[in-house]
C-alpha cells in the first residue's frame, strides 16, 4: 500500500515543482510554495489519494512560520509543509476544497497571526480571550513568553 | 460551509459571506452553567422555529497547553496532555506517548500494548455510557440517566482497581505502562464485560421502542456521506453515514493489530442512528477487553528510556470515544519540546454539528449537540436572533432542555407521524 | 456530577443542583480560571444572594493545578473571589466532594 501511496504523491509533487520525502516507512513530507498548496492539496483531495485531513499545524520555525498539513490514508502519513513570513502573514486558505479545515485555520490565525486568505472567520478569535490586547503579539511564537501574557491578561496574583 | 438556504432574501444576502450579519442584534452571555460542566457557548440564528446559522466560541477552557510543552519535560508533559480531557484522559497520553516513543530506538514490550488497550477500551465503555445517559437527561429521560450512570460505576470500579484512579489514570509512560494488571481480575472482569455487554443490549431496546427517544432522535440530525467527509469529521461522526473511519481499523495501535476487531458503521444518518452505534461499539469493546485480558503475553511491561528524546518529528493517531485523536511532536534534541500539536476529536467534529444543527428546530439543538459527544458543555448559555421577528433572547442550558421536553411532549405524540410507523 | 447519582447520591444529604445563582446557597467551581471566565465567574458571585459559600474543587481551582503557569490560567480561584473550602484533587473523587460539601455546611450552621 505504501509504494502505491508514494508513487501517488510524487505524481502530485512533481507539477507543484518539489519532491517528497520518506521520514519513515509510512510517513512522508512534502515541501510545497505557497503559490502551489492550493493546486497541490486539491490533488491530494479530488483525486483520492487522501480523503482525511487530520489538522492543520503551525509552527515557529525561527526565520519563518511553517504551516503543515496533516493527510492520511490507512497506514499512510503525509505532512504536506508550507512556509509563510513571520510577521502579518498571509498564506492560501483551502475551505473552499475542505470545508472542515476552516476551524484549524483560525486556530493558527489566533496562535500564530497567519491570515488565510479566503477563510470567512478570519475577523473571528476561535481560542483566545476577548480581553487578548492588540499589541499583544501571537502567542505560540518563540519570542511570546507566557509570564509577559499573564501579565497582561492580568491573571497574576492580585 | 454551504451558503445559507434562508427564504428571507435579505437574510440570505446577510448571510452570504457567513458573518455579516450586525453582531449587535447578538447578545454575548456568560457562559457558567450550575452544572459545573465545563463553560462554553453558541450563537444561534433563527428564521422562526428554523436554524439557519450557528456561531461557536469555545475560548473559555484554553489554558494555553501547547505553549506549556515547549518549557516542560517531555515526560511531564505526557501528565498534562492526560489532563486536556477527563473523559479520554488515558488516550490523550497513549497517543502522545506513541509519537515521542517513535523518535527513540525503544520499542514498547508486548504486555504493555495490551494492557494499554484493555484501559482505551475501559475509557471507552465509560464514555459512551456516560454519553448516552447525558442524551437521556437531554431528552428529558431521567431515568435512563440515572440508570446508565450507575452502570458506569462499574466500569470506574475496574479502572480504579486497576490504576488506582477514577479518571485520570496515569497508566502511560513512554514505551510501556506504569502499573500492571492486579492479579486474580481476569474473572471479575470477565465478569463485568458480560454484564455491561447485556446492559448495552437493554439500552438499545431502549432506545429502539422508547416513545421520548424515538421522537427526538429518528430522523433528526441529517448528513450526507459527502459533507461528512468534507467537514473532516471523525470517530462515531463519521461512521453513523457508513463511513469505514476508524483508527483502530485503519491505522491499528497498541494491541489492536493482533486482537480480533470489528468495526461498526450504521447508514441511519440520524442521532438514533449513533445511540445505536455507540451502544454497539460499547459491546465490541467488552469483547476486546474479554480477548485481551484472557490473551494478556508475559514479559516487562515498561521499558526505561533516557530524557533526552532524539531530534525529529512524529504524528501519531488513536480512536478516542469521541473520534481520531492526533498528536503531533517535533524534537531538537533536547529534554523540552520543541512544539507539540494536539487536536481533540471534538473540534474535528464541530463544523459537521454546526451543519447538522442547520435547518434543525429549537426544539433539536441540545440533542443534536449532544450527539456529537462533545468535549465541552456546549449548551451552558446560548443566544438566539430571529431573523423574521427580530427578537433575541439568551437561555440557559436547563431553559433550552425544558423548551425541547415541552415541545416533544406526549400530547403531542400521539400525533406523530413516526409513531403512528412503528407503534400502529 | 457523580455525586448526583444513586451511588453517592448527595440530595439525601439536602444538597439540590439548582439553575440559577439567584436560588443557591453554595457555588462549587471546578477548573482553571482563565481570562476568559475571570469576569464571568466574579459576575456569577455577585448574583448570589447572601448568606453564601464558595468551594473550590480541586487542584486547577486551587492553585492552577497542573497547569499553574500557562499563559492563559490564572492562579486560583480565590483571586476572583472569596474561597470557604477548598477540595483537593485531581479530580477529587465523589466521596471528597461530598464530604467537603457536608463539612463547609456543618461549620457554617
């Protein structure tokens, strides 16, 4: 099954101009450009190759932000990673090939400041409190420190 | 998302981009219900008796977790995620455990996989239990309420005989478990599973004849295999339309590769469909429990490993009650986490019952809600906007259950159309 | 919740769930406070008619728990509001529950 499945996704590799890695026997990551994700997982999706999108993770990667997409297919992993700039970040919305991948977008949007362009929520917090302050930068950033944000939210001792 | 079907043009104008609508007419409301669930709440708005759009909030439990990780012991941290949830605790810490144990050289002893397994099972029983006396509560049906969660009281027995806890059990350590299985249980469980095995029978006589049940639940909370699949829900919510979405089955963990398993699906598509799914999948799971503790292999059941967790990245996956569990770890190297992502199957589910309560009536919501056997008290406070009237009005949890006993109640009945199917 | 049902059973003790703060005597609070829930929890207090008690039920309400030091919990829910008794645990098991709820209304008789 595996062979099968790697064979796919270097199929759908190829016209986004990038090649997948085997992290393991059944584990794959495919680097993907933003100006590709969107033709790559509607590949992924519309052709079969996974119908089941497990979430969608975002990640501190020092310079960048990495956004990667969790698919998987009986024993078959894919991380399908894109990267996106650090600050006011926008990166491709897919809701309009998987809608259920809306509430894992705003939960990157609140935790890490990516806009998805085309999510409708984007004007939405999924997570954080409403008293969360503007200036307040994203939480899961390695420069956010969780003292700092207590403080500010006021949930220290009084 | 579906753009609305809303008969109200203006309305459907409104509605087109999903959140246009003058958040104004929606009054925010504390979100603290008596009983003591955890707090969260919906916007819900309505044209008439007819809901036509749902916003969720579910900020008021994050706590911040995933950023907790990064500072904390990769073994602490298997303590934390235990504490995400109280109802899939264990399965919570097997599946982060599994994802860090897979960047090490360790491989986990045979005893613990199934001892692991028999405790998911456990934690299964327990939840689906639970749940379906919630949706008797919900429904109005006390009695089966009370009656379920006395049953569950058996199961925590077991649980607590063995871990020594009610609820978060701590079995989990990486590649392996913390305590073994005491000795001389294997006929009381034996035992026991018989006996939860012909309770979940009852139940499902129950829940196939029971007037009250029946009305609320037959027909109610429709959707098809297409949207399911497209909302990425999982676990029981897939699996009521048919779907083969299991990852015990497709995807097998712990022991399940090597004990006798089998799926349940049902193609009913409606809320009866996944009390009858869920009681069903309470009978596999005393069978495995059964198997897996008359099959139980000698040997260790832990082994020890260093601190340090080797640099890489791993996701791994389990069937909680509630669904597909997925953890996600990434490792420098170090003692700490570089980043670990976890997803609860209750969020995966939640845009598929935000479409399933669409077009459902006021009367539906707590038990289409419940149906989905969400990880939050989602009906503690709920606001509502009519659209065709203009008015709004905030309820609690326990107003909007009486507004659905009432509405189904049995004057009425005796008029239903159901009914008059299979009762003639 | 366990303590509602037959097993434990706390109404034989006198003890009723009741849905409005407006009708209770005792607010029991289980979990972490976060920034979320700070404002809404002291609201639920101040509706509370006098006389009344606060219990805070386990490690989370306590002190934060185990998530003591996360960005979003606060330290405890006797922050927001006065605490008469407090139930370790994580999570405190029915028979503690009921035991604190009996011990906090036999001092304050």
């Amino acid at each position: 099954m595996s062979e099968v499945f790697l064979r796919r996704v270097e199929g759908c590799a190829v016209d986004a101009k990038t090649k997948p890695t085997q992290l393991r026997e059944h584990e794959t990551l495919v680097e993907v450009e933003q100006q590709y994700v969107k033709q790559f997982v509607s590949k992924i999706w519309n052709d079969g190759i996974s119908r089941r999108l497990s979430t969608i993770t975002g990640l501190d990667l020092g310079e960048r932000i990495g956004i990667i997409y969790h698919f998987w297919q009986n024993k078959d992993t894919l991380h399908v990673r894109t990267t996106v700039q650090k600050t006011s970040s926008t990166a491709v919305s897919i809701v309009d090939i998987i809608p259920g991948a809306i509430l894992y977008e705003m939960e990157i949007h609140d935790l890490f400041g990516v806009t998805f362009v085309g999510n409708p929520w984007m004007d939405k917090k999924l997570l954080l409190p409403e008293t969360w302050p503007d200036d307040l930068p994203p939480p899961l950033l390695k420069t956010s420190k969780s003292p700092e944000i207590r403080k500010r939210l006021k949930l220290e001792a009084e | 998302m579906k753009m609305s079907e809303s008969k109200n043009p203006a309305r459907r104008e409104e509605t087109a981009g999903l959140m246009e609508y003058s958040t104004e007419n929606l009054v925010p409301f504390g979100p603290i219900h008596p009983a003591l669930k955890e707090p969260e709440y919906f916007k819900l708005v309505l044209e008439g008796e007819k809901i036509v759009e749902v916003i969720p909030r579910i900020g008021y439990v994050h706590r911040g977790l995933e950023k907790a990780a990064e500072g904390r012991p990769w073994v602490q941290n298997m303590y934390m995620f235990e504490r995400t949830c109280g109802i899939c605790s264990f399965v919570h810490s097997l599946c982060y455990g599994q994802a860090v144990e897979e960047l090490t050289i360790y491989k986990v002893p045979k005893r613990a996989k199934y001892i692991r397994l028999i405790i998911a099972e456990l934690e299964r029983i327990h939840s689906h239990l639970l749940w379906v006396g919630l949706m008797g509560h919900w429904a109005g049906f006390e009695t089966l309420f009370m009656w379920v969660w006395q049953d569950r009281e058996s199961v925590l027995d077991i649980v607590e005989t063995i871990s020594g806890n009610r609820v978060h059990k701590s079995m989990n350590a990486f590649c392996g478990v913390r305590r073994d299985m005491p000795e001389n249980m294997e006929d009381h469980i034996v035992e026991k599973m018989k006996y939860l095995a012909g309770r979940a029978r009852y139940y499902r006589e129950i829940i196939d004849t029971e007037e009250t049940m029946l009305e609320r639940t037959q027909k109610v909370g429709k959707l098809s295999v297409d949207t399911v699949e497209k909302l990425c829900a999982v676990g029981p919510m897939a699996r009521y339309v048919g779907i083969q979405n299991d990852v015990r089955l497709n995807d097998p963990y712990a022991a399940y590769d090597e004990v006798p398993f089998s799926i349940v699906t049902r193609n009913e598509g409606d809320v009866q469909g996944l009390l009858r799914l869920r009681l069903d999948e309470l009978i596999v799971s005393t069978d495995l429990i059964t198997y897996a503790v008359k099959h139980l292999p000698e040997g260790p059941i832990r082994v020890k490993i260093p601190p340090v967790i080797p640099a890489g990245e791993h996701s791994s996956r389990c069937e909680a009650p509630r669904g597909e569990i997925f953890y996600y770890v990434k490792s420098t190297g170090g003692r700490t986490p570089d980043r670990v992502k976890s997803r609860q199957p209750t969020l995966a589910n939640l845009p598929a019952a935000l479409e399933m309560l669409k077009g459902q009536t006021l009367a539906d919501v707590p038990i289409v809600l419940t149906a989905i056997d969400p990880c939050f008290g989602c009906m503690d406070r709920m606001s509502f906007l009519d659209t065709e009237t203009n008015k709004q009005w905030t309820w609690s949890g326990e107003q909007l259950r009486q507004y659905g006993i009432k509405h189904y109640s049995p004057n009425q009945s005796r008029n239903s159309p159901i009914l008059k199917e299979t009762h003639p | 919740m366990a303590s509602l049902t037959p097993t434990y059973d706390i109404e034989r003790f006198g003890a009723v769930l009741v849905p409005s703060p407006r009708h209770a005597d005792v607010l029991i609070v289980t979990g972490t406070v976060n920034a979320q829930t700070k404002d809404r929890l002291r609201k639920v207090y101040e509706q509370i008619p006098e006389p009344k008690h606060v219990i805070a039920l386990g490690a989370c309400a306590a002190a934060g728990g185990v998530f003591k030091g996360c960005y979003n919990v606060g330290q405890g829910v006797q922050d927001v509001i006065p605490v008469d008794m407090f139930v370790p645990g994580c999570p405190p098991r029915p028979e503690a529950i009921m035991y604190g709820v009996l011990k906090l209304l036999g001092e304050a008789k």
